[in-house]
C-alpha cells in the first residue's frame, strides 16, 4: 500500500548517507573492467555481427534474430536491436504465434523501439505481445508494462486504464511461487510510481519506487534462468528501479541523493554486465546527469567520456540515438567549463551525424541554447543567429507563441538582435517573452535541460535586456517603446538579484523548515502543483516534438 511505501521512504531518510567526495572509485572500477571485459566485449561483437544460417526454416530464423538482437541490445546498437527483433517476431508469428518466442520478440522490439527508435511504435509492440500471451502471468506482465509506458508517454488516461485491468487480475499471484508473485507486485508499484510523476504527485512516486527497490533488493542476485528468461533479469529488474528513482530525483534538484542512487546502479550493473553493454551505459548517464549538474564539471567529464567509450566499443555508429545523447551531454558539459570551441564542434558533428535521422535528431537533440550561447561566446553571432532562428520557427510550429520554449528562443534572438543594432526590434521581442519566462507556470521540466540550465539561459535573456534598457534610456526609442527604460531596468536588476536565492527558498524554507505538519503539507502540495503544471508543459512538448502520425488527436 502507499502507507507502506511512505514507511520505507521515511526509513530511508532517517538512513541517508552522504556519497563520497570524489567519483575516483567509479573510474577506478571501470577502468579495472575495461581490462576484465574485453574478451566479453569480443563475445557480444560476434554474436552481434553473426550472418543468419543458410536454412529457409523459420523457427530456426526467429531463434537466430532474436540471439542475435538481443547481443546488439547489450551494445546499446539501436538500429540493429529494432531491425533484429522486428524480423525475430514476423518470422516467429508465422511460425507459431502462440510460441514464447513470438511472445518474447515483439516484447523485446517494443522495448528497443522505447529506447532507441519510436516510441509510439513500442508502445504497439507491447500491444502486439499482449495480444500474442495466453498465459494469465504473460498478459499481467504486460498490462503492468503498458501502464508505465502509457504514463512515462503522457497518456494518463490511457495508463490508468492498463493499470485497473492489472489490478483486477493481481487476485491470481496467491497461486504463484514466491518471486513470481513479488515481480508482479514491484512492477505494478513502478507503473504507479510514473502515473503519479506523470501527475506531479512527486512524494508518492517517489515512496512507491523506493518501495519496490527494498522489496526487490533480497532477490537482485538471484539466477532467473528456471523461468525460461535472461538469467540476470532478476538484476537487470533491480538497477532499472534504481535509474527510475535516480531520474525522479534528478527532475526535483535532488542532485546528491540521485548521486547516491546512481552510484549504487553502476557499481551493481558492471559486475553482472561488464563495462561495454548498454546497461551500464544508461545507469552511467544517471550519475553523470546528478555530478554535472551539482556544478562537478570536471568529474561529470570524465564520465561522459567513459559512457561514450562504452557505446563506441559496443559498436554505436556515429548517428545512433544513444551515442549522439551521450555526446550531447558531454557538449553541455564542456559549454558549462566555458570551453566553447570545443563545444561547438561536437555540437556541429552531431547535427551532421544524425543527418540521415532527422526524425530522432529533431526530437531529441534538436533545440539546444547552449550551442546558440557558445557561438555568441567565441563573437560567432551569425551563426547563432542562424540556428536559434531556426529553432525559434521549429518551437513556434510545434508549441505556439506563448509556450516556454517559444519564448527562450525568441529572447535569445533578441539578445542577438540587441548585439547587431536592432534595437527597436529586439525592444519589441524581450517584451512579448520577459513576462512568459518569469511565470513559474510556464516553466517546464525538459529531459533535454535542467533547471539550472533554464536558469543560465533566462540570466542571458535579463542581462541582455537591462543592457538594451540601459543603453536607449533618454532616447527617441524609449519614447517610441512607450516605456520608462529606467524603471523597467530597475525591475528587471531586482528579478536577477533575487533570483538566485529564489527557487532555493521556495522549495526547502516552505516545507523543510515549517513546524506546522498542515502548512508543512500544504507546502508541499504547492509544490506538487508546479511540477504537475511543469509536467503537462513537457508533455506538450514531448507529444508536439513526435511527427504527425505519431501524436495523438
């Protein structure tokens, strides 16, 4: 129940340890592995590199591209894990659809378009495998998954609608073994947990999945093999509890705790995986998000490095999903250090690598003001003219003038304009967006950027602003503008004066500090309403970046 959960959260809190100072032991560890783990790095290449067996039997094929998928999963090779496991379940479903193996393909597609490819697409997959199980535990499995997929989507409704169905047929497990009952209990929590982030209940996603981390903590090691699955999957079930509760606790500032949780992840997913696989990649990413975004540039570099080998050596081509993100992230690292040029060359590259996936590149790494603010950094002010306009016309398509990141790209065109001389112009524009960027309702919790990133690039936006009011302050302009450029300056050097200290008030003073358990309560519901009301914000951005077939009416 959720007064169980929260009775394991509060048990937590009352535990918590700081990590250590330095990731020292994280590097020293994976380059340790890094000797350990090439003959399994080998392994994997081969079999993910095998040529299919001259035979026109398709169960024989089924079998062979779905090994085969499933080495190029462990690499983190996206395309070829879809491509694989799409052909494992035609061939499977034509051969016998009512086979584990046709049941277990499209599972697997599902999952590698999620990660790699199309959402929209693995959630049809999933569909697809619920309609091929016949058993009752197959067909709870993938109600519980559906229910978390709809939610981690956006589709509230939808997942409410999977999860009810689950629940009603969770009266079964008293008939099940031990484990077996266990595994549909913690999934069931974990597909909880993403309807309540979906709606910014943050407290009690956050006591269910440490809920489902404890319960499923005694069984991480246990060989699942007797289940007819992936013999690890017991602890592969573990460190996806633990990135989910570290990405939680990334989206709400926690930044130190979510270090914690990221560490326990890579230090548990390398030893059962190695270094080179996808898994410790994606567990990698959630501890170098929660270093760099505490301000340890340097460390959180390191890292970024490391996750980018792990996906090179595994076989990632230039324009995979996966290796383009992890350069991505190392670029924002490297802008964060003020080490501009070589920012903007990787920036570049991405954007030429992924050419020949638009789709993935628009979706995912499209849209950063980071590379627009590099450029201005190093005086390249046409070329970040360039691409802010066309992220500007791209977010005005999808979001609408009055959208959050609408407005950050026409505020920093008008900072550029305010640079080259177009003054009356850039006056026009820095009014249409001030008031939007300083409205907390507007703001939106992006997987693309975090908060203090939003923060860095609104400080650009003001600064340039007070720049312009100063310098057209007793002139035909500021007649014309119809406004008290000294006024408006004065306001706008309050707003950067406090806004440092602002959002830091606001989240521990109000609840962390209050005596009253009511007020203490209400504090913490006010918060709860503005990550819900950032959360439908970044749903709309999520559900607008998909092309047309792909978004819901």
């Amino acid at each position: 129940s959720l007064d169980e959960a929260k009775k394991v959260t509060a048990k937590f809190k009352t535990a918590f340890v700081l990590p250590p100072r330095k990731i020292s032991d994280i590097t020293e560890f994976l380059s340790l592995q890094k000797r350990r783990d090439v003959g399994v790095l080998g392994r994997l290449q081969r079999e993910a590199d095998q040529k299919p067996p001259a035979t026109k039997d398709t169960g024989d094929l089924a079998s062979f591209y779905f090994k085969r998928a499933t080495a190029a999963s462990h690499l983190g090779r996206g395309k070829q894990a879809i491509r694989d496991n799409r052909k494992a379940a035609d061939l499977a479903i034509l051969d016998n659809p009512g086979s584990s193996l046709a049941r277990m393909a499209t599972h697997n597609y599902s999952l590698a378009e999620v990660l790699y490819g199309n959402y929209g697409k693995g959630l049809k997959g999933m569909e697809e495998s619920l309609s091929l199980s016949t058993s009752t535990g197959a067909r709870l499995a993938r109600q519980i998954l559906l229910a978390g997929m709809y939610a981690a989507g956006g589709e509230i409704g939808k997942a409410e609608e999977y999860l009810a169905v689950a629940s009603s047929n969770m009266g079964d497990l008293y008939n099940w073994s031990n484990i077996g009952a266990l595994s549909m209990e913690v999934l069931f929590d974990n597909a909880r947990a993403f309807i309540m982030t979906a709606k910014g209940n943050t407290a009690e996603a956050e006591a269910l999945l440490r809920k489902t981390i404890e319960s499923w903590r005694p069984f991480k090691d246990k060989d699942m093999s007797a289940s007819g699955v992936d013999p690890k999957t017991a602890g592969r079930i573990h460190v996806y509890f633990l990135r989910n509760l570290g990405q939680l606790l990334l989206d709400q500032g926690r930044y130190v705790e979510a270090e914690t949780i990221g560490r326990e992840a890579v230090l548990f997913v390398i030893p059962l995986y190695g270094r080179y696989s996808s898994h410790t990649a994606r567990a990698l990413r959630i501890l170098t998000l929660s270093i760099f975004r505490q301000g340890r540039f340097s460390e959180a570099a390191q890292l970024a490095l490391d996750s980018i080998d792990v996906l090179k050596l595994g076989g990632n081509t230039s324009n995979s999903k996966s290796l383009a993100m992890a350069r991505k992230l190392q670029a924002d690292i490297w802008a964060s250090q003020g080490k501009w040029k070589q920012a903007i060359q990787v920036y570049v590259q991405i954007k030429k690598d992924m050419a020949s996936d638009q789709a993935t590149y628009e979706q995912y790494l499209a849209g950063n003001l980071n590379w627009v603010l590099a450029h201005l950094k190093v005086g390249e002010i046409t070329e970040a003219k360039i691409i802010v306009e066309e992220d500007y016309l791209r977010s005005l398509r999808r979001f609408g003038k009055k959208h959050y990141q609408t407005a950050l790209d026409l505020g920093f065109i008008a900072s550029i304009k305010t640079l080259i001389g177009e003054k009356q112009t850039a006056i026009a524009e820095f009014r249409k967006v001030v008031p939007i960027l300083l409205s907390r309702s507007r703001e939106i919790n992006s997987d693309k950027t975090s908060k203090a990133m939003q923060d860095r690039h609104i400080t650009f936006i003001l600064e340039s602003y007070l720049l312009l009011l100063a310098d057209i302050r007793g002139t035909r302009l500021e007649d014309e503008a119809g406004i008290d450029a000294t006024g408006k300056a004065f306001l706008i050097a309050n707003t950067l004066r406090g806004r440092s200290v602002q959002r830091a008030l606001a989240a521990s003073s109000a609840r962390a500090t209050l005596n009253d358990p009511e007020l203490s309560n209400l504090a913490r519901r006010e918060q709860d309403s503005q990550i819900h009301l950032e959360n439908l914000w970044a749903l709309l951005t999520v559900e607008m970046s998909r092309p047309n077939t792909q978004q819901n009416a």
